[in-house]
C-alpha cells in the first residue's frame, strides 16, 4: 500500500500536438526513490487530469509509482472547444504520441509501462495498446467504456436524426441525456466539487461528440478479443454509465493470458474519487496491489530491452571500432 510520509512531486506544462493544438500536460513522482513503473492516466469524457485526478495520482505516487496525465483536445486545461471531440482517433493519438515519448526518455528505460483509463479514458486506453499491441506492460481499467448503458443511450430513432445533423450542425449541445455527474457519483460533495470545477465540462454533449463515444464504444464491444495485454478491469455493481456486462465480456474473451475480474457491490461508475472513502479504499488496495505484483515479476518485454542495452554496451566495449563508419576506422 501508499507510504503515507513520502513526499510527491507535481511538475506541470504544455505540449503542442500535431494538428497545432496546446494540451495541458502534468505529472506526479515519488520524491526520495526512483520509481518503480511508470503509469498514464487517461480521464474521462468532460473530466480533466490535475484536479479531478490528483488524489488517484497521489496515491499510486505515494506507492512508489510515477504518474503521467494530459488534458485531451476540448478537455482540461488543453485548446480547442470545451467537450468536443471532433474525431476519436485524434485523442488516441495525442495519448499514444505523447505517452510514448516519456517512455523513450533515457532515464524511464528500463521502467515498466502501463495505462490507466477511466470511463471513457478505458476506451483511450484499449485503443492507444491496440497502435502498439507489445509496448505496454499492462492497463488498470476503472469501469472503461466499452459500450455505453443502455440508461445514458437516446433512443434509436434519435439517434439516426442525431448523426444526420452531426454533417451539419457538429458542435451544438443538443443530445438528450440524463445528468452524468448524478449518475456516475455516489458522495454529494464529489458532484458539487466537479460541478464546480470550470475545467470540466457540464453542458449537454456535442453532436460530434456523443456520435464518436458511441461509435468508438460499438466498435471496441466487437473487438474485445484483440486486447492482448494483461490487465486489471473493475466496475461497480451499480453502475449506471457504462455497461458493466461488457467489462464481463473484456474478462471473458480478452486474448491476454494475465487478467483479472473486479466487481463491486453496490458501488457506482465513479469508483476513483466519486464513493465513500471505505469503497475508494478497497478499490486502490486492489489496484495497487495488482501493479506491485506485476511490478515484482517483471516482464518479457522488459527483460528483452534490457538485455539488447547490455548486448549492445558489451559488443562496443570489446570492439570500440564495429559501430563506427568506414572512412573513421581509415582514418584511426
């Protein structure tokens, strides 16, 4: 579990994605070890990373991990309209682009890698593995949306005309939807809390928007067979958000051959922050238990890039000539 005394790091700043948007990025360390694995959160959808996340980056930093968080496109801190997200795929790629990044710097080799996804931030999650199935070590999926419940869906024949006006009209709020924030958080104050968050979004969903969650949600219920990497899923019994057979399903069908099953009686989508602080604290016993173990194990892909970096030292120790061009060794 979390050592209570040790102290986090919290570093913040803004990166410039490819389509020449500025995303709010933000991280959170141990302060007096190196960490033991490195872990990416991916937020929900109207969610953000440095406030509604920081007691869940907290917490896994006061366990020994380092935390990563970015403010997707219309999200947070980062540019673009508030709660539109014009393509899905973009979102996963600033994720996988960005993440990845932090991966590749010299002093993170070496360090285990995995995601984090909330909500729709699972699906985030799933689809940022699926552009590079063996680059991470594993994913901790809280309640992740692969297919949005029934409960939160219009009906059918609203649909239809919604995707329709999406051509014409993609930006306007005008999704009938029950209040997600009532839905999705057990405690009062937690709903007033990010109620009064402005970096969250809190109007009704963009037609764009809610065309794509749906859209991306169906399609990973069709592919769930293709998640390959080990994972750790948990839902609340009670959740109303997203549907918790289909995180059944993930379990069930899932290729991985390390995944595990967490359900919650009585517990609602918002297991991270959004319960009492008894259900938040067996939720992250769990979670931090699953990571310290796969922590302690190691893994293929680790052991494999390890021994490449010690290949590679050693061949250039005993022939300090091999890597260097020809018109260099003439020269010698």
């Amino acid at each position: 579990m979390a050592d209570e005394t040790e102290k986090v790091v919290y570093e913040e700043g803004y990166i410039t994605n490819s389509r020449g948007l500025k995303l709010f990025t933000c991280g959170w360390r141990p302060e007096k070890q190196d960490p033991k694995a490195l872990i990416f959160l991916c937020h929900g959808y109207a969610m953000e990373c440095s406030i509604t996340m920081l007691s869940t980056a907290t917490r896994l930093a006061k366990a020994g991990f380092a935390i990563y968080g970015m403010d997707y496109e219309g999200h947070g801190k980062s540019g673009g309209l508030q709660g539109y997200v014009e393509c899905f795929d973009d979102v996963v790629n600033d994720c996988s682009d960005h993440y990845t990044s932090i991966c590749e710097r010299k002093e993170n080799r070496g360090k285990l890698r995995y995601l984090m996804g909330e909500s729709m931030g699972g699906a985030v999650a799933l689809l940022v593995h699926r552009k590079k199935p063996h680059f991470w070590d594993g994913a901790v999926l809280v309640a992740p949306m692969c297919k949005i419940a029934e409960e939160m869906k219009p009906h059918p024949l609203v649909v239809g005309f919604l995707v329709k006006l999406c051509k014409v009209i993609p930006t306007w709020k005008i999704i009938p939807s029950n209040d997600v924030i009532d839905s999705a958080f057990k405690v009062p104050e937690v709903r007033e809390e990010i109620r009064a968050n402005k970096y969250c979004y809190k109007g009704r969903p963009r037609l764009k928007t809610g065309y794509e969650l749906l859209r991306v949600s169906s399609e990973l219920e069709k592919k769930l067979t293709e998640v390959s990497l080990p994972f750790l899923v948990l839902h609340g019994e009670e959740d109303k958000v997203t549907d918790k057979s289909v995180s059944k399903e993930l379990y069930d069908v899932a290729s991985s051959r390390d995944k595990t099953l967490k359900l919650y009686p009585g517990m609602w989508h918002g297991l991270l922050y959004g319960e009492p602080l008894h259900n938040i604290n067996i939720v992250f016993s769990d979670i931090i238990g699953w990571l310290q173990e796969r922590v302690g194990l190691g893994n293929e892909r680790l052991e494999m890039e390890l021994k490449s970096d010690h290949d590679y030292l050693s061949n250039h120790v005993n022939n300090p000539h091999k890597n260097l061009a020809p018109e260099t060794l003439e020269q010698g």
